[in-house]
C-alpha cells in the first residue's frame, strides 16, 4: 500500500539526454553544458511544473575513455551550481551533493547552510558516499563499505551539532540595544571522534526556518540502515518492480528500527525516461542514442555482470538460468547483475534480445521506452502498489524527453490526482510533506 496520497518528483540536472549519441543531436545545445544557464532553464522549467526538487548527482573523479564519445563525468560543482539557481527561482528545491568520505563536515555544514540562507529554506543535500576518487584525496584505496558510512554516521553527526551551534534565535539585531548577536546561545560543539575532530561553533547562523532535507543514495544494506536512521529520501536503482518493493519494504523496517515511521522516508528511485509520440518512435530514440555501444562492448558487460561470455554464441541461440555460472564475479554493479540473471532465469532470451536490453545498454534505472501514456499508466502502477514514493526523472536521448516529460507526463499526473498542481509551500521541505 502506497505510504502517500501525492508522488514526489524530482528532475536530473546531470543532462542524461546528451548521454551516448543524445549529444550530436543539432538541438542538443551541449556548446553550453559549463554554463549556469544551460541548468537554470530545466529549473525554471522544472519550478513551472510545480516539482518538489531539481538534483544534481556528482562525481570526484574523471575517468577518460568515456570522455572520447561524450562528456562522461565531467561537470560544474554541484553546489555551486544550485547556488546560480537559486537566485533565480523562488519554490522549487535544490538538491544538491556532498562526499562524506572525501568532504569535511565543518565545510560542508557552512556550504549547505550558506545554500540554505541564499535560497530561503529550499536547499538538500544528497550524502554519498563514493565508490572511486580516492587517488583524488590522498587516500592509496577506497574504504571499505563499513568503514565509509561509519564515517558517514559521524559526519552528518557533526554538521547537524554545527548547523544548531549557531541557532537562528542567537540573532539579536537590536539597533537600539547595539545587540547584535546573544552569544550566550552559540557554543563550541567539541566534536572528538573516531574520524573527525571540530571544535565549532559555525560562522553562519541556521536557517530560521524549515530544516534541510537529506537524500541518500546506495541501496546497500548498510546504506539503507543508515538511510533509515538520517534520511527524508532514498535514490536508488530499481530496474524492476519487484526489486522497488523488496526495497521499499526493508527501508520500512530500517526506519523502525531507528524509532521513525515508514513514511518519512521516501523511496525515489531514477526514472529514465525515453519518450517519444508513438512507441516506435520512442524505441528508435533509445536504439540511435546507444548506436555506438558495439556487440563486443555489450558482451564484456554481460561478462562483468554475471560471468557469462557470449562470444561466439549465435544471435538467435536461447540463454537459460543454468548458462549461468555457479559462482558469479564480483560485480561492480551487483544491482545489474542480478537484473541480468533474473532475466534470464525469468525469460530465457535469445542473445541478441539480452543485448539489446537496457541494462546492458543504458542505466540500471527503472525505465520507460514509449508514450507518455505508457510513462502515466506504470508510474501509476508502481505507486498505487506501494513500490515507490516518487521518483527521479532521468531523461534520456534527446531534448524531446525532457519537453514530454514537464509539458505533458506532470501534467497528466496531477490531472489524476498523483501530483501538485501547484505549490502550497515555499521551502523544499514543506513541499515534501505537503500530504
């Protein structure tokens, strides 16, 4: 059962539509991707359709070979970034992203605050954790698992004892008395941890108003604890429903577990969204933007994934669960592996329908290939079954997704009742409990 009367969505600022060929496109106006202008025009636009937050996923490292064919991981800091917009919109929320493992938290406590003040109540933080970066920061290796959200735990620990070092109410401003601040209610935190050690208090006042909201992003088992234990929303990869529900059902019971109520965490997965006006149409966008994804590529990722090697096999040779190798590797991406293998188990497809598939060749993101109506009638499936709370929309092979999906999908949503028509509130987390 669905925990909210209302979805709540968020718009991708990562412009996932001039990934692969989506860029070469005439229309795609990928000459202006470092500019503030080329994010403020999909936030204007994304505010006009009245949705809770625009979000923008970040990296700490570059690497090279996809930069060849398109741009990769390379773009604008994130913060920075919703800082430009923020002065330009006026409702909607700005989420954007911090390393726990490669930030520090004093830093990062004045930054999202700072955010925070310049958008009146409307900055998020998505918390992440990293996978790669680390040559970046000094550090000879990645952390383990346990020992980045351990760090994670602590860090927001302290940026939450820094934003309240400096209340709101110690601002006194009294001309009259030549007041300007009660120091009596701003104190050092004397933070001595395990990995961090900060003295305190901020040089920035909170917010007098609603507090920041936080994302976590992971789907890990640690990483859902600690979701359960901090976060408003959850961004995942759910390439189908049933893994949504197996998620949304153990972030439930993480949230009790740490004494809050289901519905306060949100499950928003990403939505990648390839849109057209008939479904040929749409698939043919999917098909062109992946056009360079070679047979020889999309083999190696089935091998990465699941230790199938397909070389060799004939196109139309059927693939069963027992082609499956008893001991899998150990997947970079254990979300797309056992997207894979539950394919192949589930339908025993020939080796060029798994080639051809979107976990192969695009994201592990839930996905919808056709019509808007498609888009409305399996957003609405897998909300009214309780799978998700909202989701992310990730939009994907040409600047026509993202016009479909604001000028039509949201307004065919908030037509039957699933979305806002319009805002109630004027902070980001005033919109996400508007129900």
């Amino acid at each position: 059962m669905k925990l909210r009367a209302k979805l709540c969505i968020g718009m991708s600022l990562a412009p996932t539509w001039l990934s692969g060929e989506g860029w070469r496109r005439p229309d795609s106006g990928i000459e202006g991707l470092y500019s503030s202008d080329f994010a403020l025009e999909i936030a204007r636009r994304a505010e006009a359709a009245h949705l809770d937050f625009v979000f923008r996923p970040d990296t700490y490292y570059l690497p090279l070979e996809p930069l060849e064919q398109s741009f990769g991981f390379s773009s604008l800091d994130a913060t920075l970034m919703m800082a430009a917009i923020a002065r330009e919109t006026s409702r909607i929320g700005l989420l954007t992203t911090i390393s726990t493992t490669f930030s520090a938290p004093y830093m990062a406590a004045r930054q999202l605050m700072s955010l925070h003040w310049l958008s009146r109540g409307r900055a998020g933080c998505n918390l992440v954790t990293a996978l790669s970066g680390n040559e970046n920061f000094g550090l000879p290796e990645m952390p383990t698992s346990n020992q980045r959200y351990a760090r994670a735990a602590e860090f927001i620990q302290v940026m939450r004892a820094l934003w309240s070092s400096f209340p709101a109410e110690a601002l006194r401003i009294d001309r009259a008395a030549g007041q300007y601040a009660d120091t009596t209610l701003i104190h050092p935190i004397d933070h001595k941890g395990a990995d961090f050690a900060v003295k305190g208090p901020l040089n920035l006042p909170e917010f007098p108003g609603p507090r920041l909201p936080l994302m976590q992003a992971g789907g890990s088992v640690t990483g859902m604890d600690f979701a359960g234990s901090v976060a408003d929303m959850v961004f995942a990869q759910t390439p189908d429903m049933a893994a949504a529900l197996a998620m949304r059902q153990e972030l439930s019971a993480r949230a009790r577990a740490h004494g809050r109520a289901p519905r306060d965490l949100r499950l928003l997965p990403g939505l990648s969204l390839y849109l057209g006006r008939t479904r040929a149409e749409a698939r043919d966008l999917f098909l062109s933007t992946h056009a360079r994804v070679d047979r020889a590529q999309r083999i190696a990722r089935v091998k990465a994934a699941t230790g199938l090697d397909l070389t060799g096999w004939e196109g139309d040779r059927r693939i069963t669960a027992a082609d499956l190798p008893d001991t899998p590797p150990a997947a970079r991406s254990p979300t797309q592996a056992a997207a894979l293998a539950a394919a192949i188990r589930r339908e025993t497809p020939r080796v060029d329908d798994l080639l051809a598939r979107p976990e192969v060749l695009a994201s592990l993101h839930w996905q919808v290939i056709g019509t808007v109506e498609d888009a409305v009638s399996e957003i609405t499936r897998w909300f009214e079954a309780g799978a998700v709370d909202g989701f992310v929309a990730v939009l994907g092979g040409a600047p026509s997704s993202l016009d479909l999906t604001l000028g039509e999908l949201i307004p065919r949503l908030a037509e039957a009742g699933l979305f806002r028509s319009a805002y109630s509130g004027t902070t980001f987390l005033e919109h996400l409990e508007q129900d």
